[in-house]
C-alpha cells in the first residue's frame, strides 16, 4: 500500500460502510436549525454539510484531519494532501510516490499557455488562473470514462485521476499567470529533482539564494490548504462537483469564489492596506498614527483587511505561522513591521468600533508583508498563491465526495412572502 491511490482503495469501502450505518442508525437526528437571521445571513453556522478533510474550530483555528496545523508547518504540501485525503501523513515510500505521481503528471499541455498569452493585459491573475484551469477540462478522464459509461461505485477513481493531474500542472499554470501578467520573460520548466511547492518558487523565478523563499512558499502552500467545508471556496467546488462536473469544472468554480474580496481577495487589500499606511507616514508609522488610520478607514464604511472572520475567535493560528516566519528571518523589513505593529493596534480598535465579531487577525493579515520582502511585490498575484493551495483541500475534498457517492446539493430556497406568512401565523 504505496501509493495514494492503493491507500484510497483500501479506504473506500469502510468509508462507505460507516456513511450508511450513520444514516441507518442517525439519519433522522435534527443536527440544526435555521432561524430566518440565518437565512438572510449566509447560514451562517448552520450545519448541513459534512466535511472529513479538517475542521476549523472557533477557539483554536484550522484542525487537519485531527492535527491542528500549527504541528504541520514543517511538513512539505504533498504530505498535507496525503493527510487530507487518508486521514494519515505518508510513510517514507508513500511521500516518493506521491512526489513521482505529481511530477510525472506536471507537464502543461501546451494549448494553455497559448490561452494565457493571448489574453488582455489587464485580465486579473485570478481570471488567468481560471481560464488555464477550465481549458485543462479536456484533459478530464473523469469526462472520458463517464462517456464511456462507469459504474457509480468507481467515479472516485478518475476523480482522483483528474486531481492528480490538475494539482501537478497547477504551479506551472499558476507560474505562467505570473511571468506573463508581469512580463517577466521565458517560462521556466518543472524541476523534476524538486518537490511540488519548491517547484512552484522555481518556477515563478524569484530570486532565492539560499532557499528562503521556497520554504516560504511551501509554508504558504501548507497554510492555506483547506479551511473545512461551508467556507465560499470549498462550498461552491463542493456544489459544482455534486453536478458530477468533474475537478476542472469544480476547482474553477470554487476559486471564482476565492477571487472576491471577502475571501482570497483580502491578501491583496490587506497589503494594499500596509503600503498605504507606510506611504502615508513615510514608513513604519507609530501605534497613535496606526490608530487614527484604522479610525479614519472604519468611518469611511470600509473594513479593515486580515481581520476578523466568519468563524474564528482568536488568532489565526496560520497568521501566527507567518509572523514567526518574518520575526525569525526579517524582523526590521519595513513592511513587516507595519504588519506586526497592527496586530498590536487593531483588535483594540475593532473592540471599540464594537462591529466585528472577532477582533483578531486572519491568515491574510501578514501573509502580503512577507511575499513583498522577497520581491514578489505584485498583490494582484498573491490570490494566485492562495488558490493553488487551496486547490489542495478543495480536491481533497471532492475525492473524498466521489468515495462516498456524496449526493447532489439542492437546498430549499423560501421567498420574502413565505418568510412574512410563517411570521404571522
Ligand atoms: N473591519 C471593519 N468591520 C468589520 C471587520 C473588519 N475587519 N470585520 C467585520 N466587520 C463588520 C462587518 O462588516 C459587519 O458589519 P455590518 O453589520 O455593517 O455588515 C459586522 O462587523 C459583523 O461582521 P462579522 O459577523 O464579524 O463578520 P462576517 O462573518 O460577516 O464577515 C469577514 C467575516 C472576514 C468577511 C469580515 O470580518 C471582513 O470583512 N474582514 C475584512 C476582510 C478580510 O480580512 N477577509 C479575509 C477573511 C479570511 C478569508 O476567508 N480568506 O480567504
């Protein structure tokens, strides 16, 4: 049981055995209930999904497959999506085979960077990406093998087929969007001798001497790699994919959800946000100015990007991981330490503007400082690196969803009308 598609085999039927003794068992158990405040407010914390890859706890954060993710930032982000998928990290053997499936599947069909060229120059990366991405569809073995006809008990496999293939391209794609967005020059090609995130630093083709940047992107990769199931990203891939659409059609899908400024957006405002502040006070300005910033941003109707969130209460453990990661290697970078110094200001700030149901900083807060100190200065990319991450959980998941013959999404929509009658009877 080497490879991670021998470890999904042996996974499946238990897998399966345990959803129908749930529902045998549980399946009329009331595990929620939806007050209209909640359908007005994006059903938040209603619970009518079931998600296995992590959970993301209010009080402590990210939770993959029962590890919180501050014990995995050392790992490579192959590893993670072995641990995503199986609910295990790999053995030794395991992770080399993983890292021979994903480069021996890494090779961009050359149609796509056509694609990619011949787009506007204005298009956004995230849109590049996306495109790229959709493109790939004929690549599909899942949309090969369901034309043929399949039996609805190994839809997993080209699933898996397809995932594979979709997260061995993405860093070639994703390194496309930028060297051609940003004029940067020839492509570089996948390294064979490197693992999957340290061949997306190669191939984006920042400098990096000693190696600083490629641990920060494999950092990068770990950190935002699933965010459990209900988030914007992972529930659209999630709906798209109850439509049998295969990975092409599902991954694109959740990442058009990224691309809003509400999710995967913020990185890019957030940074946006600190240069702003540098430029205004000619550097890294002192705790008085930064509060009168943040003051003068919230009485202007804008919010405060990299903090707050949906569903954590604290500090994003992920955020913690990134300020480490620049009070270790870089501590007087200027960006950074506008960065650092907010999170020393705004969560006081936020309490008194008392709007926000956390005052606490989100992965993105700091996220943009360290990018921007080792060149990589273009925010408009940095959703690019948050959607080849994230593809790993979205994947995951939908792997996971096939194995399970998860069914289709159809949720129950009301109208204003119907709402007003319950109200008066
Ligand atoms: N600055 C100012 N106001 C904020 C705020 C912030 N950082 N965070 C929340 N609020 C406001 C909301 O706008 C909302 O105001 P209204 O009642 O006037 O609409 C109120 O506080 C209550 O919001 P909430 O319940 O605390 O937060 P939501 O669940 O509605 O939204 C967000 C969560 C992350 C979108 C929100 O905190 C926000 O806009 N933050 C700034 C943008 C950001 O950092 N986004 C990245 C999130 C992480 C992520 O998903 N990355 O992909």
């Amino acid at each position: 049981m080497v490879t991670l598609q021998d470890k999904l085999s042996s996974q499946v039927s238990l897998l399966r055995e345990q959803k129908a003794a749930i529902l045998k068992e549980h399946g009329d158990r009331v595990i929620s209930e939806v007050t209209v405040a909640q359908a007005y407010g994006g059903m938040r914390g209603v619970k009518g999904l079931i998600c296995d890859t992590s959970l993301v706890e209010p009080d402590k954060g990210l939770i993959i497959r029962g590890i919180p993710i501050l014990e995995l930032t050392d790992k490579f982000p192959q590893e993670i999506f072995y641990l995503l998928c199986t609910g295990e990290l790999p053995g030794e053997r395991g992770l080399t085979a993983l890292f021979n499936d994903l480069s021996g599947r890494s090779e961009v069909p050359e149609y796509v960077f056509s694609v990619l060229k011949a787009m506007p120059q204005d298009s956004h990366p995230m849109v590049m990406l996306n495109t790229g991405i959709l493109v790939m569809e004929r690549e599909s073995e899942f949309r090969k093998m369901y034309a043929k006809g399949m039996n609805k008990k190994d839809y997993w496999k080209p699933m898996l087929e397809d995932a594979l293939r979709l997260l061995a391209c993405l860093p070639g794609i994703a390194a496309a969007v930028y060297r051609i967005h940003y004029n940067k020059g020839a492509l570089i090609s996948y390294d064979k001798d490197l693992d999957w995130g340290a061949n997306y630093a190669h191939m984006l083709g920042i400098d990096d001497p000693d190696g600083e940047f490629a641990k920060l992107i494999r950092l990068y990769l770990v950190l935002h790699s699933d965010h459990e199931g209900g988030n914007v990203s992972a529930f659209s891939c999630h709906t798209v994919g109850s439509a049998l659409s295969n990975a092409f059609y599902a991954v694109c899908a959740g990442l058009n959800g990224l691309a809003g400024p509400l999710h995967g957006l913020a990185n890019q405002e957030c940074l946006k946000f600190v240069l702003s502040i540098n430029e205004r006070y000619n550097g890294t300005p002192t705790k008085k100015q930064l509060e009168d910033f943040a003051w003068e941003t919230l009485n202007s109707g804008q919010v405060i990007p990299g903090y707050g969130h949906a569903v954590l209460r604290v500090t994003d453990p992920r955020f913690t991981a990134f300020l480490d990661f620049g009070k270790r290697s870089f501590p007087d970078d200027p960006v950074f330490k506008t960065a650092e110094l907010m999170y020393d200001t705004i969560p006081d700030v936020l309490r008194e503007h008392g709007k926000a149901k956390s005052p606490w900083p989100n992965v993105d807060a700091v996220s943009g400082s360290l990018l921007y100190h080792f060149g990589l200065k273009e925010f408009s990319y940095y959703t690019v690196l948050f959607s080849v991450s994230r593809s790993m959980g979205m994947l995951a998941q939908l792997i996971v969803n096939r194995m399970l013959g998860t069914a289709l999404t159809r949720p129950k929509s009301v109208g204003t009308k119907w709402v007003e009658k319950q109200a008066e009877e």
